[in-house]
C-alpha cells in the first residue's frame, strides 16, 4: 500500500481549497519590536509585525528577559519531567499563585498550552459532573471545541452571544449538571461576551460556568485580568482560563477557580498528569510580566490608543473594517486566494507581516486580514500600514468599505 500517496493527496486537497499553510520564517528584534529579520527565499530583510498575538510586547520587556535568564543561570532550564514524577519548581508554584490572585480564585492550574488547558480542563470538569450537557458558545475556539468532544458528554450549542437561545437550551436542560462554556473577546471578530448576563443565567438555571478569557488576560481590567474583571464579573464566573503566550509574553496556560475544583482537575486530567510542566525560566518569565502588568497601565492604555487610531486612519481610507469593540482590526477580503495574495504583496514589497485568515479559522467567504496593534506601533508605522492597504487593495482590484455597503 502507497501509504505517501495518501498524504500527499491529502495535501492536494487542501492546496486546491487554498487553505495550505505557508510559514514565514522570522526572527523577532529584543527592544525592537514590532522589528523583525524576515529570512525569506532571497535573503534576510526587516519587516514589521502586524499579526503578532504578543498584544503588550511583553516578549521583549527587560524585566521579563532578566527574570528568565536569572532563572534559568540559577535553576538550569527544564523542569525535569512531569510534576507527578520530578515534582513541582518553585517558579511554578509562585506562578500558579499570582494567577490565583490575578482572578481572585482560590487556586490555579497551569498547563502547557493555553489549547492544552482547554483541551483538559473542560473535558475533565465535564466528565467528573454526573450527566453533564455542556453549552457552548457557536463561536468558540477549536481548543473549547476539541475539550468539549473530549467529555464525551451532550453539548448543545446556542447562537452566538444569543442570550435568549441560551436560557431555553437551560431550561430544557433540567435538573442535570450544566457547564456554560464561552470566550470573553472572540478573536476573529473582536466581539464581546455578555458576561454578567450570561452568569445571571447560569445563577438562575444552577449552571457552572466557563470562560476563557484567552485575548484579554493583561489587557484589560484594572489589574490585567480581563474582561470579567473589566465587568466586575469575576467573582460570578466558576472557571477562568488564560494563557500565559500572549500579553503576558511567555508560554503556557491555565485554569482558575474553586480550591475543590482545581484541585480535581490536578488529580484526574491526563493532559496534566501526564505532560512534562513548564520549565522554570519560562514560568519566573511568565510572573515577571503578570506582577509588571498588574501594577502597569501605560500598555493598556496605549495599546488601546494604537488599536484606535490603526481603525481610525484604515477607516479613512475607505478599506473594510469589520466591526469590532476590541483591540483585533479585521479587514475583510471575502476569498482566500486574493486574500493570501494581499498577504504576499504586503510581505514582498512593503515589508509589513500579516498572517491569511482563511478557512477553517473563518467561515467560508469571511477570510480577512487581522491586525493587532500593539503599544510599540507608532504614527509613522500606522500610516505606512494603511499607504501599503490602500496599495495593494487598488492592485488586486479587492472591494473597498463603501462597495460593500452598497453591495448590502
């Protein structure tokens, strides 16, 4: 049996739908950002980064690398197994507390990924609740998704952000176990949950709740909490979940909440027991920037700044913005072919990275561009941005903002 024929036809397949995959290779500046060396087929050249889901530049901020190379210069650099086998570093333990605190939870679980503590953390909640349904959000992340298949337990999923779907997929539901499951800032879109509301909800119809809070963790709220803390909702909300790879700047991910529930999730999740932990460099890295940004609102704030004026300068230019209450500036393009080529000629003659948004990431016919600005874009480099747009928006003939509401 031609075993590689399978693959390659799989390929094949995805190439012909144009949603095969091209990485740029790239290599981020320290104190440069959002500066990068592209190595691209004809030789390394500057680029500057547009897509970058290091939201706050925290990757690069000096008090994150100095308490990483501290770290790993006292303690080596990997943790030596799993905590069920090597035990648990200190660097872990004071993280898992910062983000306790962070939330306002009793405790915290990390994980090594955000998918990871998704993946895990819903599929172990649900299959330790008797007869659970799970609830989830039409928009959730594949991450949410894969956990909630992984309960083996009945889903239903409500409309998105649908508060009255919801409270009649509750009420359906009964006297049984329920786990609402949803995001606080959908990241393709850049809306926002109903959060109070949706906790009001789970209150009356005695559901648990789930939120991952994945693309506001550091931005948002007075401390860095996210949006429930922005809401003054985190004390309503069961279960938080983050990730450490974004604002933070770092790796990994996590669960927050009850003592009893944590501490469930620690004993009986494989996709904990039996995955090697963070090593401590990066978890010193990771409460290095969770600490800063607690006390630090310069980069919430600017970074908001930058997020308004990327949408106020592309708006005036007449590209199509997608709605969107948040930091995340979606510009759409509607077809994947012409919006991989709008991301080639951005890279190739102007220098500026922005990954393809295509299916199945988007729905068919949604395949847009998605920027995150960040607090480092100044002026200069947002006017460039939408000068490059505009360039490429006129060459490849793609439908400007006042084409589209008329076409509505």
């Amino acid at each position: 049996m031609k075993y590689e024929a399978f693959f390659a036809d799989a390929l094949s397949q995805l190439r012909a739908e144009r949603r095969y995959r091209v990485f740029a290779d790239l290599e981020r500046i320290a104190g440069r950002f959002p500066h990068a060396i592209w190595h691209s087929p004809a030789g390394p050249r500057e680029v500057v980064l547009w897509c970058s889901n290091d939201y706050l530049g925290m990757g690069q901020h000096p008090k994150v690398i100095g308490a990483m190379v501290e770290t790993a210069t006292r303690m080596g650099t990997g943790a030596g197994g799993t905590r069920n086998i090597a035990g648990t570093n200190h660097p872990l333990v004071e993280l898992e507390r910062e983000l306790a605190d962070l939330h306002g939870k009793a405790a915290a679980l990390v994980f090594t990924s955000g998918y990871v503590s998704n993946e895990t953390g819903i599929a172990t909640i649900a299959k330790l609740l008797p007869d659970c349904v799970i609830l989830s959000d039409a928009y959730n992340h594949n991450s949410m998704i894969a956990g909630i298949r992984g309960a083996g337990c009945e889903k239903k999923i409500f409309r998105h952000n649908d508060l009255a779907h919801l409270e009649e997929l509750l009420r359906a539901a009964g006297e049984r176990p329920k786990l609402v499951a949803f995001e606080s800032i959908y990241s393709m879109d850049g809306d926002i949950a109903p959060i109070n509301a949706i906790c009001e909800l789970a209150q009356k119809y005695d559901a648990l709740t789930y939120l991952d809070e994945v693309h506001a963790v550091g931005m948002y709220g007075a401390r860095g909490g996210g949006i429930a803390e922005r809401d003054g909702a985190m004390h309503r909300v069961d279960v938080i979940e983050g990730t450490l790879g974004k604002a933070f700047g770092s790796l990994g991910g996590y669960i927050a909440g009850s003592e009893t529930l944590i501490d469930a999730v620690r004993s009986y999740a494989p996709g904990f027991i039996f995955t090697t932990a963070l090593p401590p460099p990066v978890c010193a890295a990771a409460t290095a920037a969770i600490r800063h940004l607690k006390s630090s609102s310069w980069e919430r704030e600017r970074h908001q700044d930058r997020a308004g004026r990327v949408k106020a300068v592309l708006t005036a230019a007449g590209l199509p913005l997608m709605p969107s209450d948040t930091h995340i500036v979606p510009v759409f393009v509607g077809d994947p072919e012409n919006c991989k080529a709008a991301c080639d000629l951005l890279l190739s003659e102007h220098g500026i990275y922005i990954q393809p948004i295509n299916y199945p990431t988007v729905p068919r016919g949604m395949e847009r561009l998605r920027i995150t600005p960040s607090p480092y874009h100044d002026d200069a480099l947002i006017d460039r941005l939408a000068e490059a747009l505009v360039d490429v928006w006129d060459r490849l003939k793609l439908p400007r903002q006042a084409q589209i509401l008329a076409a509505e």
